[in-house]
C-alpha cells in the first residue's frame, strides 16, 4: 500500500502524476490545490509519499509541506515545479524536479523514496 498526497493546482498536472505514480506502485491518492487544502488532506490521512508543486493558487507548495511534516513527522517529499528557485523553506534530502517533468525522473525519484511501491 502506498498512498500519495499529490499538492497541485493545475488539475491536468495532477493526473497525469496520478496516472504515473498508479503505474508504478501507489495504490491511492489525497488531491490539494492549495497550502490549507494540503495540510487538511495530509492530517486526514498520513501521506508515504508528498508530490509538491511550488506556487499554488493559495499558498506554497514548500511550507504547506514543512507544516505537514512538523505535525505527522518525516515523509519522502518530491517537488515538481517551473520555478525551483522559489522552493522554499525545503528540507535536505527533497528533491526538484521542473516542470515540463521528465517522466523517467519522476519514476526514478519515486522509487527512490519509496523503494517497496
């Protein structure tokens, strides 16, 4: 089992992520368009794995991700965003990738992170 917290605002984005992540092992999945969305969705149900984007429409991707992990601990987090620059506060070990996403990067980050899926 592993379930995925995918924090995105374009819809599109998101399944596509979807679609990606069920062919590689995640079995279910928390949608968040926005910081407080993310934080609801995440304390709802503790996430294995956190997809992030960077700029929401209400919020950031990186600190509704620094408040999940202060409230339920460590979880394996990867950012997918067109402004990496701006990925912050980011804990060591979170890696960026940019969007357009390279499919293969994504697949090799996730089992990376999550080597059981």
């Amino acid at each position: 089992m592993c379930h995925v917290l995918i924090i995105e605002d374009e819809p599109l984005m998101a399944m596509d992520l979807e679609a990606l992540l069920e062919q590689e092992g995640a079995t279910s999945f928390s949608f968040a368009a926005s910081q407080d969305e993310a934080v609801r969705e995440a304390l709802a149900r503790k996430p294995d794995l956190i997809t992030s984007d960077v700029t929401l429409t209400e919020g950031t991707g990186p600190l509704a991700v620094s408040i999940i992990l202060d409230a339920i601990g460590p979880v394996p987090v990867i950012f997918i965003t067109g402004t990496p620059e701006a990925c912050e506060p980011r804990k060591p070990g979170c890696p960026i990738l940019t969007k357009p996403f390279d499919r293969a990067a994504i697949v090799q980050a996730f089992h990376d992170l999550v080597p059981d899926a």
